[in-house]
C-alpha cells in the first residue's frame, strides 16, 4: 500500500508532461498557420493591380525603383501612330490589354508633324491621348505619353505647351511617363537635344514634380552612350533606347551596356521583333536575346505596335477589331511572340 501513492503520482505526472506537451507543439503550428495566413494575405494584396503594386517610380543610378525602392520592370505594348491607326486609342483595347495580354504599361504614341497630327489637328490627336490615359488609369496600370515625332526641336514651343497641359490634367497620378521626344535623327545631343529636353522637363516641373521623364537620343533613340557625361540635370530623367530586333544586334547592346554601366537609367519605350523598317523579317533569336538583356538589367519595355497593319511589326492582322476581345488566329507572329513574353513574366494581378 505504501507504493499505491508513488504509482498515483506517476500516472499523474506522466499525464502533465503529457498535456503540457502537447500544448507545447500546438503553439507553433497556432503561430505559423497564422504568419503563413497574414503572408498570404500579404501576397494578394500586392496583387491587386500594377500601380498599387508599384506606386510612384522614381530614379535611382541605373535602375528604375518603386514605392519600395525595388528595382521595377515594366513590359507592355505601344500603340500606332495616332494620326493613321487611331482606332485603338480607346478604353475597350486598353482594358484587354491589361486583362489578356497582362500589360502593366501602355505608350500612346501622338503623332506630332506626320500627316494630320497634332500640330494640324491639336484637339482631336490630345483626346485620344487623354482617352488612352484615363483608360490606364482606370485599369491602374502605367502609360506612356509619348510626343511621336523626329523633328520634335522645330516644334519646342508646342510641346512645352501639350506636357504642361498633361502635367496639370494628370501629374497627380502616379500612372503617367512623359516620352518628350520619341526618336531624334542625327542633331547633336549637347546642341540640339539636351537644350530641348531642359525647356520641356521645366515646363513639366512646374505642375508635376516627381513622374518619370523619358528622353529621346540620338540617331532614333539609340546613342545613348552620348549622354554619359552629359546628364540632364535633373530628378528622375531615363533615356530612351530604341531597337529592332533582327537589325540591331550585339553592337547596340553593348553601347546600352556602356550606358548602363556609367550610371544611365534606359527605358525602351519602343522595339520589334522585325527589322527596323517593320518588316522585312522575324529574327526569334535575337528577340530573345533582346529579352534576356532587358531581364537582366531590369529594362523596362513597350513593343510595337498595336496596329492591324500589313507588317511583320503589327501585332495584329489586318481588320482586327477596335475594341479588343482579339483571338490568337487575328495575332500576327510578333504578336503572338510579345503577348507571351509578356504573359510568361508580368504578374497576373487580381
């Protein structure tokens, strides 16, 4: 009998140990169901769409950074000049490109001394362009406003004009790029383009403080390697670098390297998968070197073009609907190219 009360004790004590035990290794499954729920969480709200991702853009050295200061890279499509392939300027293809295709950027191209654009018919080439940035920021995604021209000095005081009204209408809005000169010939950079771009970044400085401006370089946007050195003075200024794939190859590459490693944030607000003329040919390897260069530098992008033009460069067959909804058999080889590079790499936001 003198044993019973040590065996009671036993069985009572092996019981504690027991349930303090388990106890024990409940907590942390408690703690890490709730930690991997919040991150969860977490993860789809950073999903929701493209700028709430990404937030106000800003530059810093080389590299284009977000509301997080986490190098960003954009991919996206550009549309055709507005003056002659008008029709996608309009929220139903800009809602497919966003939902479908995954952009998370769109360039409205303005067509400036071309035909009958801007300088000949202001209001009607400035609506579609207001019409193309409100659609993206409906669908939260980022655009590009971009003064199409290649002559785009003779018409100075009429920029500063257009982007001063953009930057009082929209500089609030953390979805605009201005694109002040898309692709300059052969002018001088310290002559002709730098003065340029200095008067339109202070007319835009004046109602916009912050948003991105992109700058046209010599010899259609190509010689960027020219402005090392030369910077504008000025916050948040990137470079444009323009290419076609099966024209431009290694050579253009490295002068983009050179650029990048003296400190130079490129931005391609437009290439193709052709040659530079738009047609011609598809060159898939050097698309996808093009591609790797840009991943790898984390080089924002915007293909050409959204068009159903009768080119290799066209992203769409000829008739393609205005308002979106395009099957795969009304995508042209570039387009169905592009629309997976962008799919396979962009996050499909919620």
């Amino acid at each position: 009998m003198l044993q019973r009360p040590n065996v009671l004790f036993a069985i009572l004590l092996t019981i504690l140990v027991s349930c303090t035990s388990s106890s024990e290794n409940k907590n942390p499954i408690t703690v890490n169901d709730s930690s991997e729920t919040e991150e969860l969480r977490d993860t789809e709200t950073s999903l929701t769409s493209a700028v709430e991702t990404h937030g106000q853009l800003k530059v810093s050295g080389n590299k284009i950074l977000d509301q997080n200061d986490i190098p960003v890279q954009l991919r996206g499509m550009s549309l055709f000049w507005s003056q002659w392939i008008g029709k996608y300027y309009n929220a139903e293809a800009i809602n497919w490109l966003t939902d479908d295709w995954q952009c998370n950027i769109v360039r409205a191209a303005m067509a400036v001394d071309e035909g009958l654009g801007y300088i000949t018919n202001p209001e009607i080439e400035k609506q579609k362009v207001f019409d193309v940035i409100d659609a993206a920021i409906e669908n939260d995604i980022y655009v590009i406003v971009d003064w199409h021209s290649h002559h785009a000095e003779n018409y100075l005081e009429q920029a500063k004009e257009f982007f001063t009204e953009v930057a009082k209408k929209y500089g609030d809005q953390p979805n605009i790029i201005y694109e002040i000169y898309n692709e300059p010939l052969d002018v001088s950079w310290n002559e002709v383009l730098k003065p340029y771009h200095t008067e339109v970044i202070q007319s835009i400085r004046m109602h916009d403080p912050d948003n991105i401006i992109v700058c046209g370089t010599r010899n259609w946007s190509q010689r960027v390697d020219e402005v090392i050195g030369n910077e504008i003075e000025a916050s948040n200024i990137a470079y444009t670098l323009h290419y076609y794939a099966a024209t431009h190859k290694s050579e253009l590459r490295e002068i983009a390297q050179q650029a990048i490693n003296s400190g130079l944030a490129l931005f391609v607000t437009e290439y193709g998968v052709s040659e530079a003329s738009g047609d011609g040919s598809i060159d898939q390897t050097e698309a996808n070197r093009w591609w790797q260069f840009l991943d790898d530098n984390k080089i924002s992008w915007c293909n050409w073009s959204i068009a159903d033009k009768q080119e290799l460069s066209a992203a769409l067959k000829p008739n393609a609907a205005a308002n979106g909804n395009w099957t795969m058999e009304e995508l042209t080889i570039s387009g169905a190219m592009v629309r997976e590079e962008i799919k396979s790499k962009n996050p499909e936001y919620n």
